[in-house]
C-alpha cells in the first residue's frame, strides 16, 4: 500500500484528524471574505463529503473535517470551481486576515481588503522557517489585533492642527485618548506631543471645523506571537504613508526571515536571537529613498 505523505497532505491544507483516515481541510479566506456562492459551494461540500458542519478557526478560516482521503481529489476539485483553495499550514506565510475595513466600517481609515488581497497575491505560501502569520486592521480599534501576528498592520491617521477656523471649543483635547492634545486657549494655540500620539484619529473625527487634517497612513508591528510563548508584536518603525513602502517592508521583512531565521524557530525568536537593531536597519534600507514618507 501506497504510503501516506502527511506532511505533503498538511502542506497542501488537509490536517490528519483524531479520527483514523480523515483529514480536516483549511480553506484559503483572504481578508475573512467569502461571497454567498462560495458559502453555497462550502455547505454542499461539508454535506457531500463532510459531516454536514464547517469550523471557523481563530484566523478567520474555514475547516471542513472528516473529509476521507479518497475524497480528497474531488473535494478540490468542486471547491476551486467556486474559486476556493486550501488554506496554508505548516512554516510558510499562511492566509492573510483582515478586519472590514474602510470599504464597510465607518471606523476605517485604510482600505484592509485590497491590502489583504494585495499581500494574498505577494506573499501566501512563501517557504519560511516557520509559520507566519499577517492581519490587517483598519482603525486603532484594532479589532483584528495587528500585535498578535508576526507582522500586523494597522491603519492610522497623522493629525495637523490649522489654526485659522478653530474655535477652541476644547472637543479634540476631551477625545484624545492619550492625553496628547493641550489647549492654551489663552494664547490661541494648540499643541501636540507627538510621543503621546497613536495616530489613532479621533481628533480629526471630533473636530466640527475641520480645523485638524489628517492624513492617513499605516502602523506596522513585528514579532507578535501567540503560542506557547507570547509576544505582543513591537512598533519599530514611524507611520508609513505609502502602501508600496509597506510591502518593501514586508518583503525586506521576509527576506530578513529567510536569512537568519533557524528552522522551527518562530519569528519573533529570529528578531530576539539577531537583534532588533539590524531587523530594524534591513527595513529602513528597503526604504531608505522614500525617507520623505517618514514621520520623524
Ligand atoms: S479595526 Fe476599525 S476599521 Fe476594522 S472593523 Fe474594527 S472599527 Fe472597523
Ligand atoms: S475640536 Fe476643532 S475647533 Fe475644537 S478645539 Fe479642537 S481643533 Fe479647535
Ligand atoms: S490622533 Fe489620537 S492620540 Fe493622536 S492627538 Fe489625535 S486623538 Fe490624540
């Protein structure tokens, strides 16, 4: 008999179940989106092959278990007819996670599905030492937790104070989360302390005048981790306002990965063991000509 690859069978988004001879299969949802005849497709699927029943995994995934390894073949089949594929496992950049974003939610500020989409077409399934996870969240509401992931990028807002059409009603100072903003109504001015600021918006959304201009741009975190051991991801680099200078970063950032990184070891382990100083040169030099788009 025929050897079974499992490796091979994970690779390719079937994991071995408990149960002797079935497979639960790992959908490929880019951005956590999946159209009605997709959904149609997967619960004839689940039926057919199935137990009548998916898993919604913590990434925004879609399992189907108790699929038999006979079945596998034709499972993918009916799947990718409706434009669906398996799902990455194992250590390669897995499938990329978002939350609505600014094309549904009133909150967002960047547009997450064509990012996630952007990044599914760049960078899924690239070979690494380990697992590698991406989420994209639209707003500091940060309701898909940019931290948690290997590189999690976060949609922010960099305000600019105009004084000509403030009134001074002290709305932005009462909203600022951080306690950046003070109002010297006295001598009419309004400063900000840049080292407080999150970029999180909420004066510029407050303000009835318009008197803050805010321009959007994009916060990156590395090395969050959220196993065994755990790692809040860290901001090492300012707000980036250029979506190619993102991806720069994220392939400088896979580059970085490819090179020192150690076979089973997670990302965050990379960083620690190399140093955060050179990671953090290697991504500032795929950037270095664009230094304008810094926020110093
Ligand atoms: S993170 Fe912001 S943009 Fe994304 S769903 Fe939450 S509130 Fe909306
Ligand atoms: S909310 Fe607008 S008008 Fe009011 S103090 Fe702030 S900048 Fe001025
Ligand atoms: S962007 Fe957010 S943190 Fe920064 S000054 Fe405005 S309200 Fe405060």
């Amino acid at each position: 008999m025929k050897e079974i690859n499992y490796s091979e069978l994970k690779k390719g988004g079937f994991m071995r179940q408990v149960q002797k001879g079935y497979f639960s299969m790992r959908l490929r949802v880019v951005g956590g989106r999946l159209s009605a005849e997709q959904l149609k497709k997967i619960y004839e699927v689940a039926n057919k092959y199935g137990r009548g029943y998916v898993h919604l995994t913590a990434r925004q995934g879609v399992e189907i278990p108790f699929i038999k390894l006979e079945d596998i073949e034709a499972v993918k089949k009916e799947l990718s007819e409706a434009g669906i594929e398996p799902g990455a496992c194992g250590p390669r950049v897995r499938t990329i996670t978002a939350c609505q974003g600014s094309s549904i939610c009133p909150n967002g500020i960047i547009d997450t599905t064509e990012l996630a989409n952007e990044c599914d077409k760049r960078y899924y399934a690239q070979e690494l030492p380990h697992k590698f996870k991406i989420g994209i969240t639209g707003c500091g509401n940060n309701c898909l937790k940019a931290e948690e992931n290997d590189l999690g990028i976060k949609g922010a807002v960099k305000p600019e104070w105009e004084k000509s059409s403030c009134t001074f009603c002290g709305l932005c100072q009462a909203v600022c989360p951080t306690k950046a903003i003070q109002i010297d109504e006295k001598n009419k001015e309004i400063t900000i302390d840049r080292d407080k600021c999150t970029y999180c918006g909420r004066c510029v959304k407050s303000c009835q005048t318009n008197s803050w201009k805010g321009k959007p741009g994009y916060l990156l975190y590395f090395g969050g981790m959220f196993g065994n051991n755990i790692a809040l991801g860290k901001q090492i680099l300012p707000i980036l306002f250029s979506k190619e200078d993102v991806h720069k970063v994220i392939q400088a950032t896979l580059e970085f990965y490819k090179k020192y990184g150690k076979q089973g070891e997670r990302f965050r382990n990379t960083i620690e063991r190399v140093g955060w100083d050179i990671f953090k040169k290697e991504l500032e030099k795929a950037i270095e000509n664009e230094r304008s788009d810094f926020d110093e």
